[in-house]
C-alpha cells in the first residue's frame, strides 16, 4: 500500500497535537504538527515508541529525565517507561510505535 501525506487527513489525538497517522499490521507512524505551549501528560503504554524531532525545541521527560530536544534528535522510549512532553514552539515530530497503536485508529 502507498500514501501520500498531504492527503492524509489529521486528528486531534490531544489538544495541540494534530497527527496525520499511518497504520500497518505490526507499526503506527504518527506525523505530528504541534502547537507550541501543547502538552502531553504523563502515560506510558504498552508500545515501543521512537520519536523523531523534525522541526521546533520540544521539552520531553523519559523516566524523570527532562531534557529540551531539537531537530535531528531522536528519542527511543521502551515500553512502560513513563513520559511526558510540551512544545516549546510549535513543532513536527514523527513517533513510530510498534506494536500499532491501535487506539490511533
């Protein structure tokens, strides 16, 4: 199967973030566009997560650890690890989970 982003439509998933989503049997690529000051509360899941900072600084805390993260970092987050995250400005991020993220959908 092919996509093409620009017509891939994007949700809301939390206020601020707006992701264009993709799902295959076994992973979930979520392009975000996040408006600055957005912010996600502290969760974990079940999902290996790697998150990829595209464009804008974005605070992220792994595990307690608060770091601010730029374009070009790339951030992998094991499974159950709690985290959490708020956009310093507005930013594109790319998060690949696997297994899918099936309350993406």
């Amino acid at each position: 199967m092919n996509y093409k982003l620009s017509d891939i439509t994007p949700k809301e998933i939390m206020p601020g973030y707006h992701g264009k989503l993709v799902h295959t049997q076994n992973t979930s690529l979520a392009f975000w566009e996040v408006e600055e000051g957005a912010e996600v509360p502290e969760h974990s899941h079940m999902n290996e997560q790697i998150m990829h900072v595209i464009e804008g600084e974005f605070e992220f805390t792994l595990d307690g650890n608060t770091q601010v993260y730029h374009p070009g970092d790339i951030v992998v987050i094991a499974p159950h690890l709690k985290h959490s995250g708020k956009a310093l400005t507005p930013c594109k991020l790319l998060d690949v989970f696997s297994p899918t993220r099936e309350e993406y959908r």
